[in-house]
C-alpha cells in the first residue's frame, strides 16, 4: 500500500481556536464515497444489509466527476457503505482515483480481504476495518460465522501482498461488547493492526439505513443499562491501568479521558442522566458524503441536501442555496444531531 495523502481522522478534537468553516466551500479535503449500498454482515447496531436492492457507483461516473473533486481540494476518498468491496468493478474505479492523485481510505468488514488483497495493497493507502471485540463476540455480534477468522486471513493477506501500509479497525461500542474493550485492544494486537478506536453505537439517527419506529432495532438491546453505567466506568479505568502502553503509543487512538467523555458521557445522556458530551465538528465545511444513489449529505447523519446525478456535479449541490442555507444556520453546539453525534469530524 503505497500512501499518497494524509489521512485525516473523524473524531479529531483540533484543539487551538474556532475550526473554519469557510462559505462559500474553499477546500474539500476528504470525500466520503458509497460505491456500493449492500452489505454481507448482518450486525445488530446496522440495517445495511437488509437491502435488496442493488445500487452502485461507477466507474464512467467517477471518471467524469474526478476532476472536478481535484479543483475542489479532494485529497481523500473514503470509501464507504454498504460494503465497498462488493462492489462490481470497484479497482477500476480507484485506479481513476489513484491517477487523479486522490488518497483512498478503505472501510470494510473484513470478509472479502483475502479475495482482493492484491488489489486492495496496490491500491488502498489506508485499510479500516471493523472489529466488534475477540473471535466470539466478533462472529456473535456480526451474526456471520468465522467472521473473526476471516478478518485475521485478509489482514495478513493484505500485509503480505504489498508494502506495509496502515491497517487499523474501529469498533463501535454497544451493549454486548462494551465491557470487553480490554478484550478488543488485545484481538487487535493479535491480528497485528496499527491501531484501534472506539466509539459509540449510533442511536439517534437514521444512518445506516436504520427505520424510525416499527422496524427499528430496540434501543435497549444497543444502549447500556443504567445500572451497567458504572461497569462501563470499572471496564475503561482498567483498560486505562492494564492497557497503559498501548494508550501511551497511540495504539489505543483515545486516551482514556476521551473514552470517559465519547462512551461513558453519551450512554449516560442516552440513559436520562446527564447531558451529551458536547462536540467540535466542522465536517460540513471540509467534507461531504455522496451516497451509492447520488444522494449527498453534509455528514452521515444530516439530510440529504441535493443529488449528484441529478445536479451533475458536487460544486452544484454543496453551492447550492439550500446547501449553502443549512450551513448557515447550522450551529453544531445546538444543533439535535450534532450533540448527539457519534462520529465528529474537525479538520484545519
């Protein structure tokens, strides 16, 4: 994996004074793209893979629309979903974004690594992959047998078909894994990744094509108990004294401090007892998410505020008087959505 632009992380606090949030949009440095809407996990906290419907990004698109991403500053795609590398001519379409000079940051379960790990190490320059705690809670919570397994064949599939490159995973912190984070950081030494966060389970929104309502997977079964709060508190002041090197090397992306404040703070307010931790984000300023149908989002979790295909290009719909009217009145302090936020972006 050869690496071709910096990686800017979600969930950076970029310390030191107001974070930009130029209007109209000056730079664009990371592009979240969906090339593929499906999924072959079935986990809990995500409905993904309940679709049906297949819809994809392509490559004649990517193609027409990459040079305009380059003169609006993109430096990185992220590519999302759904996942990625079900996707039916998925290289094709980063090799477009690799001539382009555009860094590719790849999202994945971790399943089909091993199938693509020539591919993924000639081009992807940052692999994320999911992991949800060690081999029995990792199969157990993305209901897939062997998933674990899977995960650690393609990670060292990967590792062995190119150059090292930066491998690392989030694993996103419910109820069935959040009092093994310990746990998690040592399966992720095992499989000999760079580096893992954490963050919360998403319960506010209709990302990852959750429904409101009927249909919608109960809270109770993802959101902590008030009375696990503080075994949840017990689980990071040990991972803070049991895992001190690997916070201490950044192996652990949080401090232990901010995992007080991003899991213990939020199921706290998820549970009644105490506010959201507040969060500096500027994403719809220095990013944007263009689904597998065109639609585009400020973030992952605002409304759509336009349509790719259907505008003919991104500059149009992030321009656009209703684009350029929701960032004006966004105030990300007050704001609903933004307070309860799982996954911030601050960028310089």
């Amino acid at each position: 994996m050869t690496r071709l632009a910096p990686r800017p992380l979600p969930g950076g606090d970029a310390h030191g004074g107001p974070l930009p949030l130029p209007d109209p949009l000056s730079h664009l440095p990371i592009l979240i793209l969906f090339p593929h809407n499906r999924c072959n996990c079935r986990c809990l906290m995500c409905d993904i893979w309940k679709e049906r419907r297949t819809l994809e990004i392509g490559a004649g698109e990517v193609a027409r629309w990459r040079e305009e991403w380059r003169q609006l500053g993109v430096e990185r795609v992220v590519l999302s979903g759904g996942e990625a590398l079900m996707h039916s001519d998925l290289f094709s379409l980063c090799a477009l974004l690799r001539e382009a000079g555009i860094g590719i940051t790849l999202l994945s379960s971790g399943l089909l690594l091993a199938r693509h790990a020539e591919k993924i190490a000639e081009y992807v320059d940052d692999l994320v992959v999911s992991l949800d705690g060690p081999r029995d809670l990792h199969d157990a919570i993305r209901n897939v047998p062997r998933a674990f397994d899977r995960l650690a064949e393609g990670v060292r599939a990967v590792r062995a078909a190119g150059p090292a490159g930066t491998v690392t995973a989030r694993c996103t912190v419910q109820r069935r894994n959040a009092l093994r984070l310990r746990d998690t950081v040592a399966a992720a030494r095992d499989l000999d990744l760079d580096r893992i966060s954490f963050l919360a389970v998403d319960l506010s929104s209709t990302a990852f094509n959750r429904p409101e309502g009927e249909g919608a997977t109960p809270r109770a079964e993802l959101a902590l108990a008030r009375e696990e709060l503080p075994l949840l508190a017990e689980e990071i002041d040990a991972l803070e004294r049991d895992c001190a090197a690997e916070l201490a090397s950044g192996f652990v992306a949080e401090s232990a401090a901010r995992l007080r404040t991003r899991l213990l703070a939020y199921f706290t307010a998820i549970a009644g007892d105490g506010p959201f931790p507040g969060n500096r984000c500027n994403a719809p300023w220095v990013s944007s998410v263009v689904e597998a149908d065109g639609t585009v989002r400020p973030c992952f979790f605002h409304p759509a505020i336009g349509n790719l295909r259907e505008a003919g290009s991104l500059g149009a719909v992030l321009g656009s008087p209703e684009a350029r009217a929701f960032r004006a009145s966004l105030d990300v302090a007050a704001d609903p959505v933004c307070q309860r936020c799982v996954c911030s972006l601050a960028l310089r």
